[in-house]
C-alpha cells in the first residue's frame, strides 16, 4: 500500500474511530463464517484491533456446524424448528461441551492474551427459562447479568461469550446465539450490534446475493416475514436485531463474515456493507 493511500484511508476512518472510542459494540459471530481459519484468524486480529482503538468489543458465538459435526459423531439426529435446534439431553451435553469447551477457547486462543472465555452459566450471567417444551432444553433468556462482562471490559479484554445459559436449579439451557447477543447488547446498552454471518445479508431471493436488501426499518419485518423473506435461521437472528433497535440500541447490522476484514470495513469507512437495521423514529 502506497504512503498515499494509507494516509487517505486513515484520514477518512479518523471520524468512526472517534465515533466509537470507548463505546461498547457487540459482535455475534457464527455459522460456517467459523469454519475457514484463514478468516477466523482474520476476525480476531480485526477484533484485538477494534480493542487497540478503544472500542470496547464483546464476542458472543455460536458453533452450530462444530454441534453438527460432533453429534453427527455419536450419533444423534440434528433437528430445527423455526430456525432452533431441537435440545433434547444428550444434544444438551454435546451443546455444552462443544461451545463452552472447545469453540470458545479456541476462539480466546486467537486473541492473543485480549480474550477471556465466558458461557452464560457464569456468574449467572444468562438467566432462563424454557422456551418451548416441543424444543426441550432451549432458553429463552429472562436475566442478564452484566457484572463479569462489564468488569473485563473495564480491565481492557474481550469477552469471548459461549451461549450457554441456565435456570434457577442450575438446568443448563441451549439459547440461540442471535437472541444472546441481542439481549446482551441490550443489557449493556451497546452503541452496535453486528451479527457477523455466512451470508451477504437479508436477500429478496436467498439464493441471490444480488437481491440484497441494503436497510430495513424495523416496522417493515413483519412483512417480510409474511412474504417468506424472512424465514428458517433468519428469524432468530432478525427479532434479535429488531428487539435491540427497539430496546435503545442505536445501531444493528448483518454483514458478510465471508469478506475480509468486513468488521473494519463496516465501523470505520463508508463502505460498509450487509443489511442495516434501524426506526424510522430515530432517524427523523
């Protein structure tokens, strides 16, 4: 990169950078955009970059393909409804193990001494209840406890958030990591949600990337929803958006996992990309 360019690039991120310093954002990161490691490594180097530049970032993580692999491995049947995964007990214990265990530190290994690996269950963080009893053991979050999460930050870390939450009698629950992020995000009052993904964004037409659709309000989802736009995983992960628009987060955005350094992309210059969510109310 010439002189020139670099000194361009950073003049026209110097107004993001001040935008977000010392804001929180919360990033939930999942689905196959995990699988390729040559962009994991990328993601998380962009993240401990975003921590450099006083952001104050919160990873919350899924690992369904991890979940599918090892189940597929002994042998239990994956299964979705509405875009959940049915979480009878042995999926519980794969849930458990997988994305606390080695999805997560894994995950922490890459941040090079910046993250610290959390799941809902500590300090009670992710308080719940079940969701739906034809979903088995999947939580639908009642309490967010922001204490650890909130200290880490203070201390300069990233919280590297698994999704597992638990009861009051300590019964762990599988809780969607879009609908975690959100009410994470919330409970923090969060400048940003982004929900980092394997998929360009909302698309009229699911199998083409070219029907992106580039800004929504959240009044229109319900439409969309009825139009089948909006259907399977993407519902979880668009009500988490809508609920924290509605609930005083200022900004939502689904972008494109796939794309490198597409988190920088979208914080620091004019050229993010994806689906951005926002009221209309609030742009008035």
């Amino acid at each position: 990169m010439k002189n020139e360019e670099m000194a361009r690039l950073f003049s026209e991120a110097t107004p993001y950078i001040q935008k977000y310093h010392g804001k929180t954002m919360v990033i939930k990161y999942g689905g196959n955009a995990m699988i390729n490691e040559a962009l994991k490594d990328a993601v998380m180097n962009d993240l401990v970059t975003l921590t450099l530049l006083g952001v104050r970032v919160v990873l919350v993580h899924g690992g369904g393909p991890a979940i599918n692999e090892m189940l597929q491995k002994v042998g239990v049947e994956s299964r979705f409804v509405g875009g959940l995964r049915v979480t009878d007990g042995p999926t519980m214990e794969v849930v458990q193990q997988v994305l606390a265990g080695k999805v997560n530190k894994d995950l922490v290994a890459k941040l090079r001494g910046r993250g610290v690996g959390l799941c809902g269950m500590d300090g009670q963080m992710l308080r719940c209840t079940e969701l739906d009893s034809r979903l088995g053991y999947v939580g639908e979050i009642t309490h967010v406890d922001t204490t650890l999460i909130s200290s880490l930050l203070d201390g300069g870390y990233i919280p590297v958030i698994a999704t597992v939450g638990m009861d009051d009698l300590g019964q762990p629950y599988n809780i969607n990591a879009d609908t975690a992020a959100a009410q994470i995000a919330i409970a923090l009052k969060a400048e940003k949600l982004v929900s980092m993904t394997d998929i360009a964004g909302l698309l009229r037409d699911k199998n083409d990337e070219s029907t992106l659709i580039p800004e929504v309000d959240v009044s229109e989802i319900e439409g969309y929803k009825d139009a089948g736009i909006i259907a399977g995983g993407m519902i979880p992960k668009i009500n988490g958006m809508a609920d924290a628009i509605y609930q005083g987060v200022h900004e939502a955005v689904i972008i494109d996992g796939r794309v490198p350094h597409t988190v920088l992309l979208e914080l620091f210059s004019n050229r993010g990309s994806g689906t951005r969510f926002s009221r209309r109310s609030h742009r008035e």
